[in-house]
C-alpha cells in the first residue's frame, strides 16, 4: 500500500493506465488549453474507456483505489467529453441540412412532360458537383407525391451527374422530405430588370466639384 502513495510509483501507475500523449497532456497543459483544446476529443477515445482491473481478488482494493485516483486525476474528463458531444451535435445538423437545401432540386428542374432535367437543373448539378467542397458533393431531389416521379427524378439526376466528366467517383443522388422553395422564372426576370431600370446613375451629385474646390481655397 505504501507504493501506491509516493508520487514516483503513481506516475508509473498513471503510464500504465493512460498513453503517453494523454499523460503529457493532462500534466503539462494549462487549464484553459485543457479545458478548450483538442484533448477533449482525445479524451473521448482513450481516457472515458475503462482500463481492465487486475485479476484475483487480493488485488480488489487495489483497483477500487487505483480506478478512483486515475479518475480524479483526469477530470473532469469523464464527464465534459458527453456534455462537448452533445454541445456540438446541434450545429453539425444545421451545417449538414443548409447543404441540403442548398444542394436541392425542386420539381421545377425536371421537365413536367419527359421527366428529364431541364437547363436550370443540367446547371444545377453541374454547379453542385464543381463549386461545391468535395465533402458536400451530394444531390438531393424533392420528393414527389408519387413514388415512381420520385425514382425516374432520382434516376435521372444521377445518368446527367456520371455523364459530367469530373473526378471523384459516382454521385450520391438522393430524395428528400425538403420542399425547395421556387418562383417562376418571369418573377425572378421582372424583379431583376426593374432593379436595373431604376437603379440611380453612378455620378457624382452637381455641383459636388465645384464646392470642393471652392472649400479647399
């Protein structure tokens, strides 16, 4: 029992229980760098898994004190790990659906009458599959009120994405619950050329020249 409490024997203790990176980490980091840094990830992986206890029961209280002192030595490890997972969980949902609506074709990509993708859509998965970051590559398609619309949309979608000559593999084309919010093209025209007839020419107000000019003198 006297080995347990002297501080060379805990450290051998504590290198048998923990890795090395771990244990560097836990001794020399700064409380601020420890708390916010990488290792809560690391933590996850290595100093939230139970070691194995030694066997026989002569050495029972052993690990009861071992197991108790390796856990106050990490926290509070153990129980910020869940809290950071959990903490981050929200925004990786919210990062992964904005790609989602942004990488969706609406019904008004796809012909009504062929079913085949028109321009916008030809266009719209070009742009996905070229502009986007490799990792976000992935088309999404409304899903129809009708299952066999939803498959020939699917299907369609991916022949026009493996036709497109980029690198990478095949496309992930999936449906999707997501309404893609569209307008008609006339709209989206009339709104544009009504900015661009009433937007205000780029001169200089008259007179501005001349009263600099005068103020400077």
């Amino acid at each position: 029992m006297q080995a347990i409490i002297t501080g060379t024997s805990v450290t051998r203790r504590l290198a048998t229980l923990l890795p090395a990176g771990l244990l560097i980490t836990a001794v020399v980091a700064s409380p601020a760098a420890a708390f916010w840094g990488d290792q809560g990830n690391q933590c996850c992986t290595d100093a939230c898994v139970r070691r194995e206890p030694v066997k026989g029961a002569a050495h029972d209280i052993y690990n009861y004190l071992e197991n108790g002192r390796a856990a106050n030595a990490m926290w509070p490890y153990p129980y910020v790990c869940p809290d950071r997972v959990w903490a981050h969980a929200p925004f990786d949902i919210m990062v992964a659906n904005g790609w989602r609506r942004q990488n969706l074709l609406g019904a008004h990509h796809f012909d009504p009458q062929t079913g085949k993708l028109t321009r916008a859509g030809e266009l719209k998965v070009e742009w996905i599959l070229t502009q986007t970051p490799p990792s976000r590559r992935q088309v999404f398609v409304e899903r129809s009120m009708n299952d066999d619309v939803t498959q020939n949309r699917i299907a369609q979608a991916q022949q026009f994405a493996n036709g497109l000559p980029i690198e990478g593999g095949d496309t992930i084309v999936q449906d999707t619950y997501v309404r893609s919010p569209s307008r008609a093209a006339g709209m989206v025209d009339g709104e544009r050329n009504s900015f661009i007839e009433n937007r205000k020419p780029a001169v200089l107000p008259a007179g501005t020249t001349s009263t600099s000019s005068a103020a400077s003198n």
